[in-house]
C-alpha cells in the first residue's frame, strides 16, 4: 500500500524521524505524514500507521524524542530530532506524556475510539469503502479488533460445523510450535491456534489474535514444516492486519456504522463478515507480505521456508476447481509464490520443532 498522495494532512508538510520496526535492528528515514493516523513512509511505501492516541513518549536519550505506540510491536520505535515534527506530534498526539498502561482506561478508550470513528468517518467520505479499507485497518483500535474477533468466531464456527480437536498429545505438540513461533515473530497481540476438523486443506486467522488450522491440511501435509510455515503466514496476516481490510471491505458502511456505534456483534454485518473471512481473498500484495513475514519468522527459527510453497502449489495442483481456500487464494500465484519463498529459505539452520512422535501427534490431533 502506498500513501495517500495530497492528502496527508492539513498542512500538507511531512515530518521527519528515524524509524525501527522492532523486527531488524536497522534505522530507517522515515516520513510521518499526519493523516487520519501518525503514517510511517519509507520512499513512499507505508510501513506502518500509529493511531494518535496510542503514542507515547519514551524515556529520552539526550534532546531526542523517542516514542512508541500501543500496539505497535515491541521494540518499534520513532526518533525525532527535527523541531517542526515535535511539534506536530505534540500537537495531534493527545495522550503522548500518557500514563503507560491507562489506568483511565475509560477515558483512553473514548478518545482512541474517537480518534478511529473521525478517521473511520474522513476516509469514507473521501475514498469510498475498499480504499477506505487500506487505511482504516491500521487505525483500528486493538480493543474494536478483539471484540470483532470475538463476534466473527461465532460467525465462523457456525459455517465450520467441525469438532474443536484437542488430543493430548497432538494439542501439546501444537502449543510447542505456537509458542516456538510466537517468541520469534513478536506479535502485537497473542494468537491462539485451534484445529478444527474438516476435510478442507485450509488455515486462516480471525482478528484480535485467532488462528484455525483444518485437520484437512494436516492430513496433506508431508513434513512439519511445511505445516509451520503455513501457521507463520497466517500470523504475518494477523500481524499485518489483514483480516481487518477484508471485514471492512466486505462489511462495507453498514459494519462501519456498528463498530461506531459499539455493537459489532451486531445482525446483518456480521454474516456478511462470516461469509468475507471464509471466501475472499486477500491482495496479492498482502499474501506477498505474509508470506515475508513467514520466511522471516522460519528464519529465525532456524527452519526452511520454502515446504510452505511447495505445499501450496501441491494443494493447488490436486485441488485445482476450489476457490474458496484461505491460504492459496490466488491459484496462478502459487508457483510464483514458491519460488519467491525458495529464494528466501535461509536452509535448516536449527533442528526440526517437533520430534518424530509429537509430528505424529499432531497429524493425529482430531483422532
Ligand atoms: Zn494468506
């Protein structure tokens, strides 16, 4: 995604900070261009979009302004040195010399919904609903995120029908590699894997931090770690937001004026969100992304990125009609994607996740 050109704020001036995104220890020159939230630009690419009122002011080294925000992932942080920019932060920023964890937790919460319901607003007048979409889903507020996960969760398990499985032994194996994952990928918000039966090869993630993994693609699977390279993808969408842009765009104005008015798990939208989170599909750009986010967390753990692609391209060859898969979305792409994500493989650096026999659980957790 690209930011807004010519809309960036009333004065049309950008500040500019040095950037770290918590992830790479690398300092980037960065724009912040005070939108409908504090955007992040690098060479006109949007790393990342701060809410104002989850900015805080970090503890200064020396003169410089140091901050970060809420749910941002830990360790992100922007440095500002020049005088225009600080003041421009101080001036949209309503909570930067905030407490550090809220404890007006009313008050904080009132001004960042309004600060999203403003933004909600402004973008929709000026963009209509699927740009809206793009910029919107970063400003929402991780609380709005947590109870349309929960609502969506209902939506979606009503569709599934399948049993929740959880075999000792399998769902042991499962928070190993849930764990394993998370403590490399720093997540904003926790995530919770469930498997759910079902012969459909599928995984995908709800907002607010859940991920299901059908037993249909254990059943496919020929190593862990093409099964833990699909679980890091669908962690790089709940990072990136991704599911967000998808309900926002599919629930259009009629979602957008429940979560305004808080009642989210409310009628109609929330069908429509059902139905969006099963059967849409993500952008192009936003698969590329989750699967960069995959190879990077494989990285780290020391495991190959490229099972993931192969296991794609296999679901697509044998499944070829459906289109209604989560994690191939894009059947052409799968090909293009594997290659991608071969070129990214760092190898296999570190011992296999799992042994032998808790793999074998985990293929057997609906058993
Ligand atoms: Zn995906």
């Amino acid at each position: 995604m690209t930011p807004q050109d010519g809309n960036s704020g009333e004065s049309g001036k950008n500040g500019k900070a040095t950037y770290f995104d918590g992830y790479a220890d690398r300092r980037r020159a960065v724009e912040l261009v005070f939108g409908p939230a504090l955007e992040i630009v690098e060479d006109g690419d949007l790393l990342a979009a701060w809410p104002y009122a989850e900015v805080r002011r970090l503890p200064p080294p020396g003169g410089m302004m140091r901050l970060k925000a809420l749910g941002a992932p830990k360790g992100a942080r922007v440095e500002v040195d020049d005088a225009w920019t600080r003041a421009e932060i101080q001036r949209h920023c309503p909570l930067l010399a905030g407490e550090r964890e809220a404890p007006n937790l009313e008050g904080r919460k009132r001004l960042a919904y309004g600060a999203a319901a403003a933004a909600l607003f402004g973008a929709f007048l000026w963009g209509g609903v699927p740009r809206m979409a793009g910029i919107i889903a970063p400003v929402i507020p991780v609380e709005w995120e947590k109870k349309l996960g929960e609502a969506t969760d209902e939506e979606v398990r009503k569709t599934l029908s399948g049993k929740s499985c959880a075999a000792p032994r399998g769902a042991e194996a499962l928070a190993k590699v849930s764990k394993r994952l998370q403590d490399a990928s720093h997540l904003r918000l926790p995530a919770t894997i469930e498997t759910i039966e079902s012969k459909t090869p599928n995984a995908f993630a709800l907002p607010g931090g859940k991920v299901y993994l059908l037993s249909g693609l254990l059943d496919k699977a020929r190593s862990q770690d093409e099964v833990i390279g699909v679980l890091a993808h669908e962690l790089g969408h709940l990072e990136h937001r991704d599911h967000m842009r998808r309900i926002i765009a599919a629930g259009g104005t009629a979602l957008l004026v429940s979560l305004v008015f808080g009642d989210v798990s409310g009628g109609a939208a929330m069908i429509v969100v059902g139905n969006s989170l099963l059967n849409a599909a993500h952008s192009r750009e936003n698969e590329a992304e989750a699967d960069a986010f995959a190879a990077r967390t494989l990285e780290q753990i020391g495991r190959p990125a490229k099972p993931l692609g192969e296991l794609l391209v296999r679901i697509t060859n044998e499944d070829g009609g459906s289109d209604t898969l989560a994690i191939l979305h894009d059947h052409p792409l799968s090909e293009a994607r594997l290659a991608k994500l071969a070129a990214e493989d760092k190898g296999m650096l570190a011992p296999a996740l799992l042994t032998d026999a808790e793999w074998k659980a985990l293929k057997a957790i609906c058993d």
